[in-house]
C-alpha cells in the first residue's frame, strides 16, 4: 500500500482533496399523485393549484442526509449501500447536476459522471458517438483520432461484427454502457464517477475495466464507483462510502466496511 500512499501526496508529502462534501442535504419533490393520464382540463387544473402554492398530491424525498467526506487524489472510493440508499443521488449532486438543499460540495477540478459527460447519441453510429462523446469530454478531434482504434477495441463492440458502424438504437444497453465506459475511460480525469457500469459485460470486460480505473487513479485522479457487485468494490477500490436512507454510515479501508456491511446486510 505505499505505493497507493505516495500517488495521494504532492511533493511535499500532502495529500491532494478532490472532494469535499460538507453536511450535504439533497432533497427533491415527487409527485405522489402517480401517472399522466387524464383530460388536459385536468392536468391545467393541477398546475394553477401548484402554481397558487398548493401541493396536493407532492411529497419531498430527503435522498442525502448531512453526508461529509473529503475524497483524496489518488483514491478509487467505492459507495455501497441497499437500494434507494442514496449512493447515485450523491454522485449527482458531486457531479454539479443536483443542488444540495443545506450544505455544500467542493471540488478540485472537472468533475465527470459518466453516461453525461459521454452521453451518447442513438440515431448516430458508434463512430459518430465516439467522436462526439470524445469531444463533450474536453478532448481535441486529434486525440479522438489517436485513441479511435484502441477506445473500440477496449469496448468489444465489434468482437461479433462491425457495430461501431451500426446506430446506437440497435445496440443492446450492455453494448451500450460498454462503449460509454470506453469513451470515458480513454481520457484522465480529475475526478471520474462511474454508476454501475462494470456490471455490464462479460467477467473479460469487467477486468479490463477494473486494470483500467487503476491505471487512472496512477495519473493522480479520483475515482468514486457505485456498485452492487462487491467483487468489484473489492477489485478496484482501497476506500468506501456505506450509505442507508441518504445517511454515511461507514467511512474506511475497504475490507473493513465491506466486512461491516456483509455482516449487517447478510449480503
């Protein structure tokens, strides 16, 4: 581990923060009164009354509840947590897209969660997408053109065909998700935020994926990984987030919360 210990410190032996979230609140409303369905006359009459302050029917969900951690350069964090635990809704809110309702989140650097930052494009081929995926991620069409061959190859999109050459639509959301991984993953990142993206795939891809999030945190990057799969919490991360009910249970070396977790949750 000290070699991980060093990839934290600046020359002067100080660890790097990259993140640093203090007593972070995200709370949002939902309609409670279910689907869309009705006459228009209806749905007007819903929106006068929301517009006149009333909220029939709304409810707010307090998804994070006063969560503070500081995320290192260097660090591969993974967040656990059982379902509705808030562990997506806290990547979004690091990621600039969710305001938090008290508390506030800093940040080191851009940012990228990923299936935004390379989102991609469904009428287009996965050759249009890889360009333009690589391009909303700050790269020059020049790099794109360098990595092309090896951001494919990495994805496995053609292992049965020539899909890059295909529309997005006809790929399967595990292609799908593989080739966003890829795009993402051909460039460093400052801070890097990856949602279940390595549950795609084949156990081949989900390695090179892992090699692939320990070769970024080498170039000084953080990465933060929600997954159900503690295999690859094991893999690849050396810190964890235990979330339950938007509250940070557990904050620690990996073993030590994933053991906690297991033996609370039998998972």
């Amino acid at each position: 581990m000290a070699e991980d210990n060093n990839r934290l410190a600046d020359a002067s032996g100080e660890r790097i923060p990259t993140v640093i979230a203090d007593d972070v609140h995200i709370v949002y409303t939902v309609n409670g009164a279910g689907g869309g369905r009705g006459s228009a006359t209806a749905a007007l009459s819903r929106i006068v009354k929301r517009d006149k302050g009333e909220s029939r029917g709304m409810r707010k969900v307090h998804a994070v509840r006063g969560v503070s951690f500081t995320a290192y350069r260097g660090e591969a964090i993974g967040l656990i947590g059982t379902n509705g635990s808030g562990k997506s809704t806290l990547l979004r809110a690091i990621a600039g897209l969710l305001p938090p309702a008290k508390g506030r989140v800093y940040t080191n650097g851009q940012p990228s969660l990923l299936g935004v930052n390379a989102a991609l494009m469904n009428e287009l081929t996965g050759e249009r997408n890889v360009i333009l995926g690589g391009l909303a991620m700050g790269m020059s069409r020049e790099e794109i053109k360098e990595r092309y061959e090896e951001i494919v190859d990495f994805s496995g999109i053609n292992e049965k065909g020539d899909f890059i050459t295909l529309p997005m639509r006809t790929y399967s959301s595990g292609m799908a998700a593989r080739l966003r991984f890829s795009i993402a993953a051909a460039k460093d990142h400052d801070v890097l935020m990856i949602d279940e993206a390595l549950a795609t795939g084949d156990r081949k891809f989900q390695i090179r994926s892992e090699e692939r999030i320990r070769e970024l945190r080498k170039h000084a990057g953080t990465v933060f990984l929600v997954s159900h799969s503690i295999g690859s919490i094991r893999d690849t991360c050396n810190r964890v987030l235990w979330l339950e009910r938007g509250e940070l249970l557990m904050d620690g070396p990996t073993d030590e919360v994933v053991k906690a977790y297991q033996k609370e949750t039998g998972r």
